[in-house]
C-alpha cells in the first residue's frame, strides 16, 4: 500500500508540472503502436531457445512500445546476458526490467520496450502465491504504460486487477495496460479490469498455444476518461514457433 501511494503521489506531482505547459501547446495527434508478447525466456514450441527469434519477431512489427513477460535477465540458462538491453540495442529501442523472482543466478520477470525515454518508471509487487508478480509502469508526456503478467491463481488476479484500477484514478492521461492476464475475456478477473479499461486488443484470434491458439489471455487495454484514443487496428501476430504466445500489436491515436 505504501508503494502504491509512492506512486500516485509521482503521478500528481507529474500531472502539476506538465499543467503549465498544455495551456502554451496547439492540439495534435500522437500516432502509437502497442505490442504485448510473452516470450517464455526466449524458448520456442520447438522447445529450442532461440533468443534472436524473439528480436525477429517483434522487430517485423516495429511497434513504438512493447510490453514483455516471461523475460530472463542475467540467467545462467540464458548465458548470464542481460537480455532486455541486448533486444534493445538490435531493436534500437531503450528497455526497463522488472524483476518479479530470482531464478538461476540472475532474475525473472517483465519489461518494456520504448523508442522514446519515459519520464518516470515504477515498479510495484502484486499478488501471486505460486510465483510473485510484479507491474512496471513508465510514465510519458501523453500516456502511462503498464505491462504485468498476472498470477495463475485466481484470487491474486482479481486483487491484482482492483490494484491496478486504482492507479488510473489519480491521473488525467490515458494508461494502457498490456500483458499476459491469464484470463479469459468472462473471467472476473477482466471484468473487475474493465470497470476502469476497455479492451483495444483483437480477443477474436486467440494468443495461446502459439503453433495451433485456442484461447485468448493476452491483452491491450486503455483507462481513458477523456476519450483521447481512437483504435486504428489490432491484430494478433502470425508468429507460431519463437515462444508459446502469440504477440498482440495494436495501433492507436492520442489526441491532445
């Protein structure tokens, strides 16, 4: 709860000094492509780890910002690299991880991929009894965006999702929010999600098991209470061996 207040309280002092400036600028349009993809530690369907196939694969939909989960940092399973910032440097992109266990000598977790600096990052725990969770949050001029992945056990997604709905309240800027939910679309988990968030993300082609998908549990979603983004296209990937998801892109407007 104290890292949760942290949080807000940045996100105020965030929306103070940005008010002055909005009253000098014209109205424009912000052109953003979301991706979300669990990349399951750069293990294929071919059981074969192949971390390049994930760089490829996201790299053919050059997305703005990419919401990662199932992400190796400093494993020794995954030459003890730090693998966020290599992805990054290929991609030509700047990369946050967030760390949610430690696992073979280095960490386990998420991450984001952005072509533009944020001007703040956050990181909070969220609940998981089997596994630890963890939400990252990176704060730009126009928008916030979280990824997380969420716990395999009911309970702790639901409270996850009432956690999460409680860092849009405080802001005016839209959030997105982008991630492996574990969850499908009638779970209560999306619903308590969708009492803040409306869903932007194609839940027509599902994202799980990649070489032959049968359900949907990967999402992109906005909390936007001034109604500033409009949906241009969604879509999942065709991408069936590189991870046992499909990654999900999206492409938005931001209107100021």
């Amino acid at each position: 709860m104290i890292r949760l207040m942290f949080f807000i309280a940045t996100v105020i002092i965030g929306m103070t000094s940005a008010a002055g400036n909005d009253t000098k600028e014209s109205v424009y349009s912000k052109r953003l492509t979301i991706m979300s993809y669990n990349v399951r530690g750069g293990i294929g369907m071919d059981n074969v780890r192949n971390h390049q196939r994930t760089i490829d694969v996201i790299s053919t939909e050059s997305p703005d910002i990419v919401a990662l989960q199932e992400l190796d940092s400093m494993t020794a399973r995954s030459g003890n690299t730090y693998l966020l910032g290599e992805m990054a440097q290929q991609l030509n992109m700047i990369g946050y991880f967030a760390p949610a266990i430690d696992f073979d000598g280095g960490k386990y977790g998420i991450g984001i991929l952005c072509r533009d600096r944020p001007e703040a990052i956050h990181r909070l725990t969220l609940p998981g009894r089997e596994e630890a969770r963890a939400i990252i949050v990176a704060e730009f001029r126009d928008f916030l965006f979280a990824c997380t992945h969420l716990s395999l056990t009911e309970a702790d997604r639901d409270a996850s999702a009432a956690i999460i709905n409680g860092l849009t309240i405080m802001t005016d800027k839209p959030m997105f929010l982008a991630g492996d939910l574990n969850s499908h679309a009638e779970d209560k988990t999306i619903n308590i999600l969708k009492t803040q968030f409306r869903i932007i993300s194609d839940t027509d082609s599902p994202t799980f098991p990649a070489h032959f998908p049968t359900e949907t549990i990967d999402y992109i979603m906005v909390a936007d209470n001034s109604n500033s983004v409009s949906t241009i296209s969604a879509k999942t990937a065709d991408a069936p061996v590189a991870s046992d998801h499909r990654p999900i892109i999206t492409t938005v407007i931001i209107k100021q």
